[in-house]
C-alpha cells in the first residue's frame, strides 16, 4: 500500500518487513509504464550522445526532477547518471507537489523528468523523448531507442502493477488467475481506456512475474549500494 517502502525486494510497512520473493507467489504482471529520458527542447538536446556529452562538459548543470529520494523517478535518474558516468542535479519535489513538477518541466524550468508516456505523448512539442527506459521500443515511439543502444551497462527497471498471492498458493490457482486477468486487460471496454492513460498491457505468466521481479529487485539494489541511498 502507499503507506509502505519498498527497498531491495522488502515491503517496509509500520513494524513488518515482507520479502516479495519468500512471502509472496507471483501471479502475473498486469500493466506497466515505461518512462522516457526526457528534456525541454529549449536545451537544444536531440540524443543520448547529446546528453551525455553535454553532462561531461557541464557536470551539475543540467537538473532533472523527481517525486522525491527514493522515487521511481530519482532511481530512473540516478541509474543514468551512474551508467554513463554524468553528475546531473537532482530536484526532489513532495509526490503531494506533482502537478508542480509537470508544470516547471513542461515550462522549462527543469531541464529534464523520467516521465511516462502520459506527459510525453501530448507535449512532443515542447520537450524531447531521447530514449526510453524498457527492455526494448515502444510501440508508442518505435523511433526512440532504449537507454541500453548507448549505455550498455544501464539496466532498466519500470513502473509496473501485478498480482501476488500468499506464498504457498498452488500453482493450477496461480495460473487460472493469471490467465483469467489476461482475458480481463483485453476486454474492448478495458483496453482502450488503459491505453489513453499510456498504460502497456502485459499480461504475464505467473513464471514471467517471477522473473522480472528478481530483474527489479537486483537492478534497483544494485544501485542503491553503488549511489550510497
């Protein structure tokens, strides 16, 4: 829930920890939401190489906003500086002052957000998606490439909403829901209006959930020891 933390695979809720791994059985990864490297076309940035050159000349000059330390968007911004050796300067905003963080990046008073396709898709026209961070292309935006084609050791971890079970529960359970949440993504009254909200449909299995879990949990903690969080 939104009252816990979620730190190296551990849900921290008031006094209890869970491990998602050991306490939990995944059941299917439902949606996610890439986010884009994205920058205000006032800062005359067309790609990665751009950036990442620009970062190196001008260390601590370009800043990028977040929700907050600790936030998807910090880690996303966080593993590109770690990845291509860049200092950015990171801007943390309260998550309560969102709508203020889309209003100074859409305005250019921040040069660059993590954001999702939601704030990318309608905005082209004021800022620039020069990657995005998935495991490959969009089909939103096949032209934008992922952060891996320029930074080979950045590894990409994104928004996501799934569903876990206790541990123990039997497979042939796991796998009925698994599959009847699939059916429920496609319904025609259901999937267009995830994809007005730039939601992707995953629909995984419950041995692909598994997987991607233990990607996420040993990307971000990784991180999180080499940036000192």
């Amino acid at each position: 829930g939104t009252a816990g933390t979620f730190v190296y695979g551990r849900f921290l809720f008031k006094n209890m920890t869970f491990d998602v791994l050991k306490d939990y059985a995944p059941i299917s990864m439902s949606l996610n939401s890439p986010s884009y490297v994205a920058i205000h076309n006032s800062r005359g940035i067309n790609t990665m190489q751009e950036l990442i050159d620009y970062a190196k000349k001008n260390p601590g000059k370009l800043e990028f906003g977040s929700t907050g330390n600790g936030s998807y968007f910090h880690l996303a911004g966080e593993a590109l500086k770690h990845a291509a050796g860049i200092d950015l300067l990171h801007v943390p905003y309260s998550q309560a002052n969102y709508p203020q963080l889309q209003t100074d990046f859409l305005n250019g008073r921040i040069a660059m957000f993590m954001t999702t396709w939601f704030n990318v898709g309608p905005n082209q026209h004021r800022l620039k998606a020069l990657a995005i961070i998935d495991r490959q292309r969009s089909r939103r935006a096949p032209d934008v490439p992922v952060v891996t084609d320029s930074l080979p050791a950045f590894e990409p971890f994104v928004v996501w909403w799934g569903m876990l079970g206790p541990v123990g529960l039997p497979t042939p359970i796991a796998n009925r829901l698994a599959a009847e949440s699939r059916k429920a993504l496609q319904q025609p009254d259901v999937a267009p209006k995830l994809d007005d909200l730039g939601l992707e449909i995953v629909g995984s299995t419950t041995e692909e959930f598994a997987t991607m879990l233990r990607q996420d949990i040993n990307a971000i903690g990784k991180l999180v020891k080499a940036i000192g969080l």
